[in-house]
C-alpha cells in the first residue's frame, strides 16, 4: 500500500511540472477503488496560492453533468476523494480514463482546468453469460471428435487484467480446445472424445473455469450440463422375475394384491411402460384379478374361494412406448389363505326310527356325515350329541359318526326324544353346525294293567233295580295302543252262608269301561257282603294282567215289617186262641188274632200282666222296635213299654174297669218309612184267686221251655217277685239303649267335624267308591257283632265301618246334595259303632 502511495504521489509532482511547462494547466492521477478522504493533488499549492489565500478566495471544483466522486478541501486547498472511484463505471473499456475538472477562484475570478485519470486495479473477475449453460447430445450416434462451441467470459478491467484463459474440469468424454478469432478473443469448444451412454451416465456436468492476466488472477467459472439423449436400446425390466403374494379369502373386493413394477433405462417415451396381464392359471382368474396398465397395481375383482382356487398363477408383461417396441415379464404367484368361512355340516344319511323301546344298549340308531370344507385346523371338526343321554355317538370312519343308543328307553317315562347332533370346527373363532332328530320309542308290552287300589270297597242299598250301576273300577296301563287297552272281568269269588254263590250271579263288569252292575236286586236278608276280584287284561302279546278284590256290603233297607213271635205251646190261659192263629197273625203283619190275658181285681199299679214279643227281618235301626198302645187312649188301666212290649197296670185295677178290657198293641220300626204290626189283647179281669190259680197254671206249662220261650206271644200272670224282675230288667234294657243312643249321636258329630283319617282295608289300604242311593262312600274295614234274639236266628245287627270320607268344604252344604252319609254311618277314626236295635227283652 506504501508504494502505491509514493507512486501516486510521485505521478503527481511530474504533472505539475507538466501543467507548469503546459501554460497553467494541472494534471492528476488516482487509482481507482481509492478511499475516501485520500489527497489526489495540493491543488491550492499547485496553483500558486499562499496559504489561507484558497479558503479566502473560495477555492472550490464547479459541478459536473457527472459525478467526479474528488472534491477540494476549503482549510488546506487539497484536492481529495469524496466517494467510491470506479473506472469501470466512469469509463467503462476506455483507456486511459481522464475526468476534466474545473476550479473556480474567487476576487478576482478565475478558472483553473484540472485533468484527473482514474488508473485501473484487477478487481473485476471474469463473467460468463450464464452460471449454467446445458447441452443436448444423443447417445452412440454422436461420433468421437464432435465440437459444440461454448460462449467465453468477459472481465471489466483492462490490459493485462482483462487477459484471459480457459481450463475445463477432468472427463473422460470431453476435453477443451482454445481457438483465437482475433488477436483480443479466444473461443472455447468442448470436444467429445468418446461415445455416450445415457443408460451409464445419463448427465454429465462439467465446469469451465476463466482466468484474468491480473495480480493476483481472478477466475470465473460456469457449469456445463450436458444430457445424453435417449435411444430405445433397453426393454423394461421388472425388479423381481416372481412375486409371490398371499392373501386370506375373506379379502374384500378391491384389495391390493401387489404392485409390480418395471423400469425401463430408456427415457421419454422409450421408458413409458404399460402392463398387461397374459398366462392366466386357472382362465377362471380373469374374473379374480385386475391390473392397472399405467401403475402396476393389481386389485381383487371378485371373491376369493379357497375351496374353489387356493393359487392362482399368471404373467405380467410391461411393454415401453418406443419404436420397435420392446417388453419385459414377470410371474405373479397369488396363494389364498383359508379362513374359517364354513360352518360344518351335518347330514343324516340313514335313519332308523321309531325305536323299539326294548332296543338293547349299542343299537344303532342312526348314520350321519359330518364335513367341512375349510382345511387344516378350520376343518377339523368335533362331533357330540345332546342331551347326552340316552344317545351318543361313535365315529366309524373319517367324516361318518353312528348314532347309538348308550341307555335303556322306557316309552312310559319318555315316548319321544328330540336329538341334536352339535359339530364344531377347530377355527377361530369356531363355528358351529347342528342337526336336529326326532327319535320315537315304539311300545312294546312290559307294563301290566294296575288298579288304583289293590282292594275296592262298595256299598250298595238291597232291593236295587237290575243293571243298576255299582261303581266303576279302572285300571291304568302305560302302554300303547293295544298293549294299553284294557278289559276286564270277574275273575273268581262269591258269598258263603247258606252254600256257596258265584259272585258271577250277582254282579258283571263292563269289558271296556270297568263298570260294575248287579245283575239282580241284591237282598240283604239273603247276603250281607259280596267278596270277588275283578281281573283287567291287557291286549297285548303276551298278554298281562292286573287283579284287584272288591268287597260289596249291601245296605238295609227297610223292606220288612214287624213280625209278631207265636207262642211257644198251647197255653189254658190264652182263651181258646189256638197257636195257629197266632202264627197266622204273625204273618199278616199288620194285624194279628186276638190275645188273652188275666189280671187280679185290686192289683197295683205297675204289675205286668202280659208280654207282646215281636221280631223285624230287618237290621239295625230298620229293626229296633217300638211298641204302642193304640186303644183305649187316654187314662185306660193298661198301659205298653215303649221298648220292652210289657202290658202293665197303669194303676189300681177295681171293678169299675169291667171284667174285660180289650187292648190294641202296635209294634213299629224305626225304619224310614216306618213299618208296623198290630196285636189285639184281651185281659180279663177276675179275683185274685183265679188270678192266683191261672198264674200258677202258666208258670207250670211254661216250665218246659227255656227262660226266653216263656217271653212268647201269651199272657202272663206275674207274681210280686216276677214283677220285680221285670222292672230291674226294663230299667236296664232302657238305660242300656239310651246309653247306645247317645254314644251313637256324640260319635256322629265328632266324625262331622273331626279330621277325616286315613283307612286301611284287608291287608293294604284300600279305597273304593260305591254308587248307591246314599251316595259315594269310602270303607276299608268291616267287623259284625252278632247278637241272639228271642228264638230267632243270629243277626248281624251291629256293623262297624271306618269310612274316608274327604274333608267337607267349608260352609252350608247346598240343600240339593245327598244326605249325609252319618245318617246311616257314624264315622271316627278308630273303629266306629252304629247301634241298631233289636227287640231286645230281659229274661223273665
């Protein structure tokens, strides 16, 4: 930097000399690029003025159509630079470059010319036209040796700063060659030195690089990009020779399968590829698949199948846009995935229905075939029945299960089975499958007809009408069809007493329906109780059997009235009436002969004088008899015991009363309605010694009878200590009977509101219903108490029962309904007592 300040300095002490030797001209020398501030020239001191005499006379420059970037100091009259020098863009090429100046100078005025040359400096690089400059050449045509001229630099500065020179970056294609068109110009090429492949190197860039001739040198480059033109020399070629691809079969429509893709080394429209799809495998694929011509992409056009097609093989081709055109292949290989789409499925290839009940275990029942068309674990399949029992099933080969009976079948407890045969396959999630069976169990006849009750109790009322219905027996079979009908009959039985009956004459049974009738009016003064079995047979083979024993009690009926006993012999006192007509009396029933009897005149009042002795056929209360006096009414002498048929004075006899007295005796039983008979007596009444002597005369021809004959149809005189014996004997027979009653009516109410208590007959518990007139009733146990009257036979004149009557519902009974059966029956849970009186008489 010194010595470019001394050289300035020097340049202008020789231009003062020269501007001196010039006649007052002042010339100045200033390289560009000076700074600001530096001093050109003492142009006050070169003018010849004296110090201060600048400022005072205004030395100044006058302005310039352009700016001249000097000015001059008014302190020190120096001629200094003001702003950026560029001669480049004062002068531009020009050489030398010299700005005229003029100085103004005041009292006087003058005017100073002053020449100031701006000297040049290396501080413009050379420029190229373009950064970039870009060359088209085609492949393998362009031979070796080719130019392509390349436009060259420029450089501001001058002279040797703007002397320039070309370098061109290392290629093995290209090189550079200088040529000069004139003496200041030279002219780059680029030469090819080898051919181009654009497949190999499709762009070459290369730089070119200027130098100036300053110091130091400044350079200047630009780039070269030079682009080899395509041939169609390549055919596309796909980035792998196979693809493989899977997809699952419950792939949607429109997926992707996969996308191939082919690139073609050419450009343009030489590496426009477009695909095709050829060598379809199965053809059915067409309608599978689709492939995008201009991307590659291949798309799902239909459902996958992997039952149907589990790989599917084809080829694409990808074919470019040049001429001749040229192509390139690939393989597609798509694999379908399975999925567990299919539900298995079952069939029934035999059935063998319906099942014979009796079938033993192992049977086999059915055949079934069971399938599913997925693979692998999808289609392995697990087969059971349910219910479990009494069926399962046994695998016989791969896909066939026999359906076989594991438990014994009873139709009575099931007639019907409904079978589901459930499959499931191995997938995830498992899918399921289920076929349904019905399997009907056939009847065999393993069940015998049974009675509801092993022993059925009947009650019937005698004198009923032939055919009338007893009651209704019913035995149940669980079988079916004929196994299950059932007939009946009575087997065997009868009643005894008098010779042997065939139950057979008394009673039938309805084949079909069970229903028990009399085949005539029952009596029963002629049977009591009827015991048979009734035998129900099935209709099946072989047939069986059922039995069950009916007993029939007959109920009294009121169908016998009184019958008043005959004496026992030829008695003096009877006044003539011979035996035969009594007997004869006695039978009518109604009315009888007429009886004699003898009593003291003066007797007390309460001396029995005669005895009516009567007998009913009947039982119970149908045969308890009640005796009394019909005439005389009122106050007579006489008078009846209501029970015990004794004749007795009702007070003193006197010969007021006559010495006759004629005495109508009715005899009835408390039967509904009520039955009598009747008895004339005559008492004569006589002296107490005739009295005396006929009471002796009957004790005498009575003394050949037993005590009980001597209570026969008569007279009898009674004695003061027969008389009392008879009392004693009525008062018990009355307490005795009352004692009955009143036990009958307490057990009566007690069975009315009691619990009703379960009954047992025979050897099991047995219930039966009877029809008759009283209603249905229910026995179970059956006990007679026998008891002797006067001369007759034993009666069965005491019978207890223990009936199962059901609970009675609560309330008033309508007034519709049957009577009560406690109005023949009295009902407890023990054994129950009903009295029926019989003439029952004291021993005289």
């Amino acid at each position: 930097m010194g010595e470019r300040w001394c050289a300035a300095v020097l340049r202008v002490l020789v231009l003062q000399a020269a501007w001196a030797l010039a006649g007052g001209q002042v010339r100045y020398s200033v390289a560009e690029e000076a700074k600001a501030g530096t001093v050109v020239g003492r142009l006050a001191q070169d003018l010849g003025l004296e110090a201060g005499e600048a400022e005072a006379r205004r030395l100044r420059l006058v302005a310039q159509g352009r700016r001249a970037s000097v000015e001059v100091s008014g302190a020190s009259g120096a001629l200094l630079v003001s702003s950026r020098l560029d001669r480049e863009e004062l002068c531009g090429k020009s050489a030398p470059c010299g700005l005229r100046l003029e100085v103004l100078l005041e009292r006087p005025l003058r005017v100073f010319h002053v020449e100031l040359e701006v000297t040049d400096i290396n501080d413009n690089a050379p420029i190229f036209p373009a950064a970039r400059k870009n060359l088209s050449i085609a492949e393998w045509t362009t031979l070796p040796g080719s130019r392509f001229p390349l436009e060259g630099a420029s450089d501001a500065d001058i002279g040797a700063n703007a002397q320039l020179s070309y370098t061109l970056s290392p290629s093995e294609h290209f090189s550079l060659d200088l040529q000069k068109s004139n003496e200041r110009n030279i002219e780059p090429e680029l030469v090819l030195t080898k051919p181009l492949d654009r497949e190999t190197i499709p762009v070459h860039r290369l730089v070119l690089t200027a130098s100036d001739g300053g110091r130091p040198s400044l350079t200047g480059t630009m780039e070269l990009v030079i682009s080899v033109l395509d041939a169609n020399d390549n055919a596309p070629q796909f980035n792998q020779s196979v693809y493989k691809v899977q997809l699952p079969e419950s792939a949607a429509v429109g997926t992707l399968v996969t996308r191939v893709n082919a690139t073609d080394a050419d450009e343009g429209i030489n590496s426009e590829v477009t695909y095709t799809v050829t060598n379809l495998i199965p053809p059915s694929g067409k309608y599978v698949i689709s492939i995008n011509t201009n991307t590659g992409e291949i798309h799902l056009t239909a459902a996958l199948d992997f039952e149907k097609v589990s790989i599917y093989d084809f080829r694409i081709e990808a074919r470019d846009q040049g001429w001749p055109p040229l192509s390139g292949h690939c393989s597609v290989e798509l694999k379908v995935l399975d999925v567990n789409d299919n539900a298995p499925e079952v069939w029934v290839t035999s059935l063998s229905v319906p099942v014979a009940e009796d079938a033993s275990v192992g049977t086999v029942v059915a055949l079934l075939s069971v399938s599913d068309r997925d693979s692998g674990e999808n289609g392995r399949v697990r087969c059971w029945v349910w219910p479990a029992s009494p069926f399962g099933l046994e695998a016989t080969f791969a896909g066939s299960y026999s359906l076989v009976l594991r438990e014994a079948l009873d139709r009575e407890r099931v007639s019907e089975y409904e079978v589901e045969v459930r499959a499931e396959d191995g997938g995830a999630p498992a899918l399921r499958a289920s076929r349904g069976l019905r399997v009907p169990v056939s009847d065999v006849n393993d069940n015998a007809p049974a009675f509801a009750q092993a022993v059925y109790t009947v009650l019937a009322r005698e004198n009923n009408a032939a055919g009338a219905e007893l009651a209704r027996l019913w035995a149940r079979d669980p079988d079916e069809a004929g196994n299950g009908r059932v007939s009946y009959s009575v087997w065997e039985g009868g009643a005894g007493g008098g010779g042997w009956r065939a139950a057979s004459s008394y009673v039938s049974v309805d084949a079909e329906s069970g229903r028990l009738w009399a085949l005539r009016p029952l009596d029963y003064e002629e049977l009591q109780v009827l015991q048979f079995e009734v035998r129900a047979v099935d209709a099946g083979e072989p047939p069986l059997c059922g039995n069950a024993t009916v007993q029939l009690f007959v109920l009294d009926e009121n169908d016998n009235a009184p019958a008043l006993l005959p004496p026992a012999g030829s008695a003096p006192e009877a006044g003539g009436v011979a035996a035969a007509e009594a007997a004869a009396a006695a039978g009518a029933g109604s009315e009888s002969g007429t009886l004699w009897a003898w009593a003291a005149w003066g007797a007390p009042a309460g001396q029995v004088v005669a005895k009516i002795r009567a007998v009913d056929a009947d039982s119970g209360y149908n045969a308890w008899l009640r005796y009394e006096l019909w005439e005389p009414r009122g106050k007579g002498p006489f008078r009846v015991g209501l029970y015990s048929g004794e004749v007795s004075t009702a007070r003193a006899l006197d010969e007021a009363d006559g010495p006759r007295q004629r005495l109508l005796i009715v005899v009835r039983d408390h039967g509904e309605p009520a039955r009598s008979a009747t008895a004339t007596l005559s008492v004569s009444l006589v002296e107490a010694a005739e009295a005396a002597a006929a009471a002796a005369a009957g004790s005498s021809s009575s003394s050949s009878s037993s005590s009980v004959s001597r209570s026969a149809l008569g007279v009898e005189l009674g004695p003061g200590a027969a008389s009392a014996a008879t009392n004693v004997w009525l008062v018990v027979a009355i307490c005795a009977v009352s004692s009955l009653f009143l036990l009958a009516v307490v057990l009566y109410g007690a069975s009315r509101w009691a619990p009703r208590a379960a009954v047992l007959s025979g050897p099991g518990p047995t219930t039966l219903v009877c029809a008759s007139e009283v209603g249905s009733w229910s026995y179970s146990q059956r006990h007679s108490r026998s008891l002797c009257v006067a001369d007759g036979a034993a009666k069965s004149d005491l019978m207890v029962f223990s009936p199962n009557f059901p609970p009675p519902p609560p309330g008033p009974a309508p007034k519709d309904t049957q009577p009560e059966p406690s109005a023949l029956l009295d009902t407890v849970s023990g054994p129950s007592f009903i009295p029926f009186s019989a003439p029952f008489h004291p021993p005289s």
